[in-house]
C-alpha cells in the first residue's frame, strides 16, 4: 500500500466529501476506484473536453466523425497507414 496526497480547495473538498458520503463511499475508496478505473480504461475513464478550440467540436468536424463511426460500425472502415510529418 502506499499514500497518495493532492491539494484541492478545501470547499471542493467538502462537496466531494458530501456527495461520496451520501452514495456510502469514503474519499480512500472513491479515490482507489478513479484509479482502478483508470487503469482499466487505460486512460481517465471520463471525457475531458476542450473549450478553447471551437474546430474540434465545430458542426462540420462532428458530422464528418459521425459518418466515419458509422462506417466503422457497419464494417466498413479504411484501414490507414500512420505516417510522420516531420
């Protein structure tokens, strides 16, 4: 075992504190969980977005992500080949 320590504002603290208590959880267990999470996903397992950059969540950008979703999902996604700019 081992000890994790983090600095937040003492009112978050006290809200996250509250709403773990109210569903029966503690902050050591709410914690292990974002972490074993984590590790499952192998990544955070929540979206994080971007607020500053409107092109990536633009009208046109989500369209074009959807039709390729959809063409994965039927079966038919292009495999492509990674390259490196260099």
């Amino acid at each position: 075992m081992t000890t994790i320590s983090a600095k937040i504002e003492n009112e978050d603290k006290n809200t996250f504190e509250t709403i773990i208590n109210s569903i029966g959880l503690n902050v050591t267990t709410a914690i292990t969980a974002f972490v074993k999470a984590t590790i499952r996903e192998n990544g955070i397992p929540f979206e994080l977005k971007a607020t500053k950059d409107p092109y990536i969540y633009s009208e046109e950008n989500m369209k074009y992500l959807r039709q390729s979703i959809a063409q994965i999902e039927s079966g038919n996604g292009k495999i492509h080949e990674l390259r490196e700019d260099s």
